[in-house]
C-alpha cells in the first residue's frame, strides 16, 4: 500500500504547469485515455435525456440543412439569386454542403456547450476534463452520422454514381469536426467567463456561412477570393463535396496543410483548455 | 510515525469580492498562466482578500480531521485545493494517494434519467471503473434503499430520495483521503447513522479523512482531531474539544459586534438589556453545567401598557432553538407597567450540556403575537463541564442495579 503510495504524489502549487511543456502533455495523454469511459457515459446520458424529452427526435438533425437547402433551392430555381455554375446539380451541391456545415456548426459549439453543461459538477467534483470534449467528440460524430443519411438520400435519388474515393471522405469529414471543435476549445475558456461568446457565436457563424463555398462557390476573382485563402472551412469543405461527387480532391495541398496545421492547433487548444480550466472553476464559483 | 498522506505548506488563495472584476482578473490569470508568468500572486488586487492565509498543516493515514470555522473562514476553498479543483496562489500542497471528495451528491444527474442510469453516470464522474461499478451496483441500490423507484425517472423522487441515492454512490468510493463537505446532515436518523457507520469503517481500512460541517455534533462524534479557522487562517489545530470551544469563543467575538438588525416591533415598551445572574444576583457569562441561573430582562415603558407577555428564546449559538419561556405560557400575569423595570427568571438548574447559547427577548401585546419589541441575540451564555456527553440536555438521573 505505502509503496504505491509513494509512486501517487500529487504536488499542487501556484507555479504554471505550462512550465513543464513535458509532463503537461503526458498528463494530457493520460487523462485523454483514461476519461473514455467516462466520456463515453456522459455522451450516453446525454442521448439518451435527448431523446427521450423529444417527441420527434432525430427529426430535428436533418431539419435544419433541408429546410436551408431548400431555400436556396428555391431562390435559385426561380432567378431570386443568381449563382454561377456548379459541376454538379445545384440542389446536390446545397445539400451536400449544408450538410457538411452543419457538421462544422456542431463542432464549433461542441466543446463550449459541453463545459457549460458540465458546470454544476465541474466546479465541485475533480474529473478528468479532457472527458467533456471526448463526449462532446463522440456527440458530434453521432449526429453526423445521423445526417449522413441525407447525403446517401440525395445520392440515391440524383443517381449520382459514387467513386471510390467516397471511401475516403470520413477522414476528409474528421478533419472537418477536428476545425469545428479546435476553433471551439479556443473559445471555450473565455466563453466560459463571459457569456458574450455564445451569444455572439451565432452570429458570426451566419457570417462565415456566407463566406464560405456552402450555398455558392465563392466568386475566383479578387477580393472575394481572398475568402478562400483566409478562411480554412473552404478547402475543407469543397475537398469534402468534391471527394464525394468528383472523386478527387481539386485543391489537394491547401487541403493537407489545413489539416495539418489545425491537427497541431488542436493539440495547443486542448492543453489550453486543460491549464485554463482551474482559474475558470475558481472565478465562476461553486 | 508514517508519512502523512496530506502536507500543506504556507499555503495561501485569494478571492475577489466583485463579480465582474472577479472575471476580468480570470481572463488575465489566463494570460499569465498560459505564458508561464504567473508570479504576481502576493499582491492583493482590487477587491481582493486572502480567504485562506498561510496555512500548513499535516494529514496521516487513519486520521480524521475536522475544520471548523464560521461561514467564509476559508474551510470550503480549502477543500477544494486539497481536491484539485482551484490551485494555491502561495504554497503547496502534496497529496499521497487517491483523493475523493463527498462534496456534490449526486454530480451529474440528469432528472429524466432513471436512477439506474443515474447511478451510472455518477459513479463514472466519481471516478469508479465499468468493473468496479459493474461489481458494486447491487451494494449500491441496497444502500441506498431505494428499491422498487430504481427504474423510475429522478424527477420523481423526493429530495431525501435523490440525496439518499447520490450518497450512496459515493459511500461506495475506496479512496486514501476523503474530503467531506457538510453532506452528513442530510437524510433521516437511520440513513445517517448509516453514513457514519460506513466513514468509520473507512477510516478503520486506513482512509485518512478531512470532514467540513456546522454540525458539531457529527465532528466530535468523529473526529478526535480538528483545525479552526478564522478569516483563512488556522487559530487552533488540536483535540476537537478545544477546537470546538475556540471555534464558539471566535463566533461570539463576532456576534459582540453584531448591531441588533433584526429588531421591532410597536414600541410601547422596550427591552433595556438582559442578563444573566448568579444566584448571588452577579453578572456572569459562563456557568457549568446544572448551575442555577436568573435571567434579568430590563424593560422601560414609554406609556402605560396593560399586561405584557416576556418571552425569553434560547439557541445554540448559530443554530436551532433549544427551549422558549413565556410568561403567558405559564400563566404569569404581568399586570400594569409603566417607567423603568426589570422582571427575573429564576433556572434554578441550566441543564443544557456544554455549548454556547444565545438569548432572544421578545415583549409581546396581551395577545400574544403583535409585538412590543424583540431583541435577537440579546444576550449570551456560555456552558462548559467536563463530560463528553452528546445531545442537548443533561437530565438529572438516578441508576439502580437490581439483581
């Protein structure tokens, strides 16, 4: 008993653990593993009280993308909007694409309403914390598989004939939830202390919408092409439709360096996160 | 002797009184704690206090340790350093073993869920292994005593239930330090002598354990060890008796110069002061217990008033009532008062066991229940004897052995 004890020692000081870059990601790798279970109980408890509130429920994850497509549909079909040619027929085109923000909307707000939730017991209870954003992860991954469907309906009734590459669009949509859920866990600290950043998450939101390739591509020309270089939902999100429709992904290496680079900002964000939340359990009280 | 299991050394944390800076100071801690200079931690900024203040002290396995102190003394934020939640802004803490605290009952229920489901998740937050929750649920429901309701949503149960239920998820915990925060006071008579069954055992198998309560009771009762605070800082740390009487000699300092805020009434007639008498007719503040007592309430009637009733309340200081005299009650019939005048009561045993008492005095109309005036914590009374006796009063008894 003694001996194991001695192996236990727990040091609390004042001093920032980022001082210790080294042992601060082992104990974020430790935690990581060991919160699985836990995070996946909490995921399990949140369905299950979703669902079980809701007369409708699933009903509520395709209904958003549709009723969205279907405006655009509609706008373009009768001139409303003008929208230049897409490679594929525009109703796929908005389908697919308000499917895929979606996904990327539910990743954003993942990690922060997660920890909101979480705030009764995190601020009395010690718990691995890296558990929130796991079952906020595997959430995200369950409602997207839920809204796979509509894709694999809009496939089947436009006859679009798949190609092989649509085996690889999972891993494209991972990366897609990986950017939702790292810009997320950056904002989550502060969005914790002041309520300023759900409320305005939205809104930017809607912004983004707009300047990103989900109902239109956005035009090639100067500025509006700036749009595409500086913001990363793009490439992702056309290298997603396109892997699905085309077979291959047009602009391959802004593809890659995205993922890349948010694979290492998501580490930074999750340790972010793992330092941050003492002085955010002491300022938001018990 | 071993190792101790907890160390706390000049370990200091400071909290912010106002909320919206209390916020803006988080958002610049994140900063300084996420380029590693976090060093300014002396400084008291504005609106800022130490809630707890240089404090050491040293845990080992098998103890039980009580804190003790007045609301804001600094028990809880200690606890919750010891559990990892908040870190010191000075000192260190070292911690051997796994902690666990019995803090949040029931963390992360979820009301709609079942109690089975609930259970689940709530052993997981607590930190329990798929293995050791799947091994222990049946002790768990059984303790709990729930039974038949386990398959219902929590919404539907009573409170008592809920607590019941969360309680006995965590009484299942097998940690090396266990960390209590005011939750032995919940439940009825039977499923709280269950819990203190259950701390004993853990504490028998070794658990070193820091127990927080208002309930001095349940601290003397477990613990033979306790620390008191004041303002952040320790002012005792010793034998529990000693503990519990500088914790009361603290609270009176408090209550000395606490200005009667709660006082009202008609105004006819007011109560001057009270106090308390000897025998001998001498002021006194502190008896043993069985002494015999005068109680002296001074009044002055600024008209002439028909029959007035006295009453006089007696707390524990702090906490619940423990008896009342009222003239009407037995059947004293004041008569016409008019200028200055005091009337006695006479205890001529003050039974009630060690402990610090507080008197309210309250005149009311011959009705009753319209007051005259009331006076809270018009007076106060301090019991001390030797007798490790727990309850309230002592009775006057006689044993017989027959055989």
């Amino acid at each position: 008993m003694n001996r194991e004890l001695e192996n236990d020692l727990i040091i609390y000081k004042a001093e920032s653990s980022i001082r210790k870059p080294a042992r601060l990601i082992s104990e974020l790798l430790k935690n990581l593993f060991q919160s699985k279970d836990l995070a996946w109980r909490i995921f399990v408890r949140d369905i299950s009280a979703q669902y079980r509130q809701s007369l409708l429920g699933i009903f509520w994850a395709f209904f958003p993308p549709i009723v969205t497509s279907l405006i655009f549909i509609l706008l373009q079909s009768r001139n409303i909007i003008s929208i230049s040619e897409t490679s594929i027929p525009y109703p796929v085109y908005v389908l697919i694409g308000t499917t895929l923000w979606q996904i990327f909307t539910d990743s954003l707000n993942a990690p922060l309403r997660a920890t909101i939730a979480a705030k009764p017991f995190l601020v009395k209870i010690y718990f691995p914390h890296e558990a929130l954003i796991l079952s906020a992860f595997y959430l995200v991954v369950f409602n997207t598989l839920i809204r796979a469907t509509i894709i694999i309906v809009v496939f089947v009734y436009f006859g679009i004939q798949p190609t092989w590459a649509i085996l690889m669009a999972p891993f494209a949509i991972l990366v897609l939830i990986l950017i939702g859920m790292c810009l997320g866990l950056f904002l989550t600290p502060i969005g914790m202390l002041y309520s300023d950043i759900s409320t305005s998450l939205p809104i930017f939101t809607q912004l983004l919408f707009f300047a990103t390739p989900v109902v239109y591509n956005i035009p090639d020309r100067f500025p509006f092409s700036i749009l595409n270089v500086i913001n990363p939902v793009s490439p992702i999100l056309t290298g997603i439709r396109d892997l699905m429709t085309v077979g291959y992904i047009n602009n391959l290496n802004n593809f890659l360096i995205v993922a890349f680079v948010f694979l290492i900002a998501s580490f930074i964000a999750l340790i972010i996160y793992r330092v941050s939340l003492p002085i955010i359990i002491e300022k938001i009280g018990s | 002797m071993s190792n101790p299991v907890i160390k706390v050394n000049h370990v200091s944390k400071k909290f912010c009184r106002s909320l919206k800076r209390s916020l803006w100071y988080g958002v610049l801690d994140l900063g300084a704690e996420l380029v590693g200079n976090n060093q300014n931690h002396d400084a008291l900024r504005k609106d800022e206090f130490w809630a707890v203040k240089d404090v050491s002290f040293q845990v080992h396995a098998g103890e039980t340790v009580g804190l003790i102190g007045h609301n804001g003394a600094g028990k809880t934020s200690l606890l919750r350093m010891l559990g990892g939640l908040i870190k010191p802004d000075k000192g260190e803490i070292e911690i051997r073993g796994r902690v666990q605290a019995l803090i949040a009952l029931g963390a992360g229920f979820n009301p709609v869920l079942t109690g089975r489901e609930n259970i689940i998740i709530n052993a997981s937050l607590l930190g329990f292994s798929k293995e050791q929750i799947k091994k222990r649920f049946d002790e768990i429901v059984d303790f709990s005593g729930i039974g038949e309701f386990l398959d219902m949503p929590v919404q539907s149960y009573s409170s008592g239930m809920t607590v019941r239920l969360g309680f006995s998820v965590a009484a299942f915990l097998e940690p090396d330090i266990l960390l209590v925060d005011e939750v032995l006071s919940v439940g009825d008579l039977a499923f709280r002598t269950k819990c203190q069954v259950r701390i004993q055992e853990l504490r028998n198998n070794g658990v070193a354990i820091i127990l927080v309560s208002h309930n001095l009771h349940t601290i003397s009762h477990i613990c033979n060890r306790s620390i008191t605070l004041e303002k952040g800082q320790i002012i005792y740390d010793g034998d529990t008796e000693t503990a519990i009487d500088v914790y009361r000699d603290s609270l009176l300092k408090t209550y000395k110069n606490f200005d009667n805020v709660i006082r009202g009434g008609t105004g006819e007639i007011k109560i001057q002061k009270v106090e308390i008498l000897n025998p001998q007719n001498e002021k006194l503040d502190e008896i043993r217990v069985g002494e015999g007592i005068k109680i002296r309430l001074y009044y002055r009637a600024f008209k002439r008033v028909e029959n007035p009733i006295f009453n006089v309340v007696i707390h524990i200081l702090n906490g619940y009532q423990v008896t009342g005299i009222r003239s009407d009650v037995d059947r004293i019939s004041t008569g016409y008062l008019e200028g200055d005048g005091y009337i006695d009561i006479a205890i001529p045993c003050f039974n009630l066991l060690p402990n610090a008492y507080t008197l309210d005095a309250v005149i009311f109309h011959s009705d009753g229940y319209t007051f005259y005036d009331r006076v809270n914590h018009a007076s106060h009374l301090i019991v001390r004897g030797g007798n490790e006796i727990n309850g309230i009063a002592y009775l006057p008894h006689e044993w017989e052995t027959v055989k």
